[in-house]
C-alpha cells in the first residue's frame, strides 16, 4: 500500500485587521500569516476499504468524522468519486507537535496536508488554485497552510499574495496548556463589541484594501526590514482575547518586560509569541519568563520562520 508522510508547519499572524462584515457572514480580514518550522507530521497510507480512519494518541484531537483532516478526506472523495472508487480510503496518522485551539493553525494545516497527501495517493494531478478552492471550502487559514512561507491574506483570510521571506528571525511561543480559545467566540465577541466601527460601504472597503497592500507591514517585508517589521505587529483580537483572560494579557506583558524585538497574541489565541534575532535570544527569553511566571501549565517552544507550507517528509514509499 502507497502511502506518503508530510510535515504540516503552524502559522503565526504578524498582523490581524478586521475591517467589516462579509455577505457570507464571516468577517473581511487583512492579515500577514507566517510559517514556522513547529509542526505535525501525517502519514497518510492508503488502506484498500472505503473508509478513511484517524489516528491520533493528542487527547484534545478528535479521531471521529468532526476532525477537520477527515472531513478534508470527505471532501476529495465527494468531488472526485471516480478516483475514490478507484484507489479507496486511507489511514490517516497525526503525530501531534503543534498545540491545540492556540491560534496557530494546527487543524487548518492537518487539513491542508491530507489535501496534498491523498492528491497525490489518488493521482488528481490538480492546479494548484484546483487545490486551493477546496482548501477555502473548508477552512478560511488552509489555502495559505497548503503553500505557507510569508503572504498576505485578505478576504475571508483565503486570498493569498505571497511576500518576500522574512529571514533570520526566531519565534517563542507560550501557552498556557489547560486554556484554548474557540474562533468563532473571538470573532462574534469583537462583533459585538466593534461592529459598529465596521467599513460598511463597498467604496470605503476598496479604499481600505488598497490601503493594506501599500500598508506599513507589508512595505516593511518588501524591503526586508525586519526591524520595522516587528514595529507592525498587530492583532485586532486582542482587543476581546486579552480583557476575557487576564493570565494571557499578563503573559504578553511579561514578554515586553524582556528584551525582545516584539510580542503579539497569534490569530485568536491564546498562543502569545515574542519574537527575537537568535536563537540564544530566543532560550534566553524562554529561561526569564518562565522564572517570572513560574507557572507549571505554561508550555514553550522556540520555532523559526520558513518559507514553505505542506512538505513531504522523509520516509515517502
Ligand atoms: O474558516 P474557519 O472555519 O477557520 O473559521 C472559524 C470561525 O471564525 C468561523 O466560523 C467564523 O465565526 C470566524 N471567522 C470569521 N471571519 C473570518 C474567518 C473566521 O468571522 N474571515
């Protein structure tokens, strides 16, 4: 039985905006998403029934029909029965590395992977904006976990524009393992609290769109300015994540205290990350906010960025 091992990297938002209501009841974003080298592997091997079957031994992670990888599965075999009829179904296994509910795509690129794996187990041979449409019927962060590196993401989060790479920067990222937050709360939450600051009109949202591209963040990666980068980092979820849970806020305010280039929560969190220039910096950092915290339930990890979404691991057969 064929079967191919992929290496599913997490995200990081550099900068998060929330600018209005979209017709299809999710909010117009513009973001600056980033690829870290954290990440989950997947073998996805082909199993000769018709079923795909999840593995996974995380105890947050779903192993049922709920799990997005699966319904990844499902949705290939929906569009392309023929190829389902022909190869049949898969046994999916998740090595958990990336943490769960955290705001950092962990799900989104589960999905993005099993997309890839069985487009290739079932030889689809398709585009890659083929692949990308059915990433954004599942998840608005699983077209840019697909391709990954540095892009900007505007629309729902699902129309990419790549960015230069942002090299020779490291990443600590700190959460809190017995907390997770639910997207959608952040998203209905800022809407309620913010809607009445939405862009509504269609011209002043054109306006603002032209804005973001020609934006601070996005003029500062073109010239690969790290340093002003790190200036314009920014997450309107913050707003509603930070009041809602007093113990992210004080980490996020710990990480300032320290000499870092700068700190943000990620997507809805509550993974707040700071980010530093090496990797000593980054053990450094690590080392100081553990001891001003000295909380048990805070986990870390030290990640770099890269320029790559989905990849095939070794250990393809
Ligand atoms: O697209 P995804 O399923 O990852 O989104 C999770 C939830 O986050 C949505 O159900 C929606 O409530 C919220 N969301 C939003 N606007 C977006 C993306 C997500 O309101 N652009």
């Amino acid at each position: 039985m064929r079967s191919y091992s992929l290496f599913a990297p997490a995200k990081i938002n550099l900068y998060l905006e929330i600018i209005g209501d979209r017709p299809d009841g999710y909010h117009e974003l513009s973001m600056v998403l980033q690829s870290i080298d954290l990440g989950d592997r997947l073998e996805i091997r082909a199993n000769g029934t018709e079923e795909f079957r999840i593995h996974c031994q995380h105890p947050e992670v779903p192993c049922d029909r709920t799990n997005l990888a699966y319904r990844a599965a499902e949705l290939l075999k929906t569009n392309y029965p023929e190829a389902f009829e022909q190869y049949g179904g898969a046994d999916i296994f998740i090595d958990k590395q990336i943490p769960v509910a955290a705001g950092l795509a962990g799900g989104s690129s589960n999905a993005a992977a099993v997309l890839v794996g069985l487009e290739m187990l079932w030889d689809l041979g398709l585009t890659q904006p083929e692949l990308q449409d059915l990433a954004s019927q599942l998840g608005s962060d699983i077209p840019f976990c697909i391709t990954g590196g540095t892009a900007l993401a505007t629309g729902r989060g699902n129309e990419l524009e790549p960015l230069p790479d942002l090299e020779g920067l490291y990443v600590i990222l700190a959460k809190y393992r017995s907390l997770g937050v639910s997207t959608a709360w952040a998203y209905q939450t800022y809407r309620q609290q913010f809607g009445s600051t939405y862009v509504r009109e269609s011209t002043d949202l054109a306006a603002r769109q032209q804005r973001v591209h020609s934006g601070p963040i996005v003029k500062a990666i073109a010239l690969r300015d790290e340093m002003k980068v790190v200036e314009c980092l920014h997450n309107d979820l913050e707003k509603v994540v930070l009041p809602e849970y007093p113990q992210v806020l004080k980490l996020r305010q710990t990480f300032e205290q320290f000499d870092v280039l700068g700190t943000l929560m990620s997507g809805s969190g509550p993974t707040v990350f700071a980010l530093t220039d090496s990797r000593e910096k980054a053990e450094q950092i690590r080392a100081q906010v553990q001891n001003t915290l000295g909380n048990p339930d805070l986990d870390f990890w030290i990640a770099q960025f890269i320029n790559t979404g989905i990849q095939l691991a070794p250990g393809v057969h």
